[in-house]
C-alpha cells in the first residue's frame, strides 16, 4: 500500500515530465540488479503517478512477489486482470493465490492457463504440487 510519504514524494514528481517512465525504468534497473525493495519502491511511487499503466502493475507486483508481499502482488494483479485477461496474468496471479494458500482460485487459474497453453512447466509444477497436496 502507498503511504502518505510515498504518495508526497510522488506527487513532488508530478511536475516532472516523464517522470513516472523515469521511475518505472529505475525500478526496472533496480529489479534486475536483485534489488528487489528498491525496485518496490520507485515501482510504487510510478504507479503513484500513473496508476493505470498495466505494464507498471505487472512489474509491481513482480517486485512484490520477489519480496515475498504476495497479498500486494495478487491485490495489483487482481486489477490488471479484470482489464487484461491474458494468459501471463494469469499465470502470475494464480501462483501468487497458491503462495498465499488460495488453493481453490489458484486451480482455477493454473488450470485455465494449462488449457489454453499445455506444456508451460511452471504451471505444470504447480498443479502437481495441488495434487500431491490433495488441493
């Protein structure tokens, strides 16, 4: 969750042109150096700035998933699922659900990917692991 610091930081920004392309491609760097809390936070601060940048949730909700904040990472890709419902969404939402022990939601999406795209061995691992766990 943005807090009231970060959204005044954010909002100092505003006044910058690009600034929130600025910050997703430093969020972006950072993520790639394994920097995972910093590339949160200039993550958040552009999606402060430009919440409806789909591309900006979806690396949010990376950065969250790598620092464990899964119930982050399914809140942000809840919404960028109900406005693009692709396979990759998907695919990160229901592993995210099966993280957070959402057994049944993460079925439902695993298998739905699975369908649409057999062989994705991640999704495979994923749902056998459900049912060895009897899920």
């Amino acid at each position: 969750m943005i807090t009231a610091s970060l959204a005044l930081h954010a909002g100092a920004a505003l006044a910058e042109p690009g600034a929130a392309d600025r910050l997703f491609l430093e969020g972006r760097e950072l993520h790639k150096a394994g920097k995972y809390e910093e590339a949160c936070a200039k993550f958040e601060q552009a999606y402060a700035l430009d919440p409806g940048s789909i591309e900006g949730r979806t690396e949010l909700a990376k950065a969250y998933t790598d620092v464990r904040r899964f119930a982050d990472a399914a809140r942000v890709l809840e919404s960028v699922w109900q406005e693009k419902p692709a396979l990759e969404i998907a695919k990160g939402l229901g592993l995210t659900y099966l993280e957070l022990e959402d057994y049944t939601r993460a079925r439902q999406l695993l298998e739905f990917v699975h369908a649409q795209s057999p062989g994705e061995v991640e999704v495979e691992r994923a749902l056998e692991r459900l049912r060895r766990q009897g899920r």
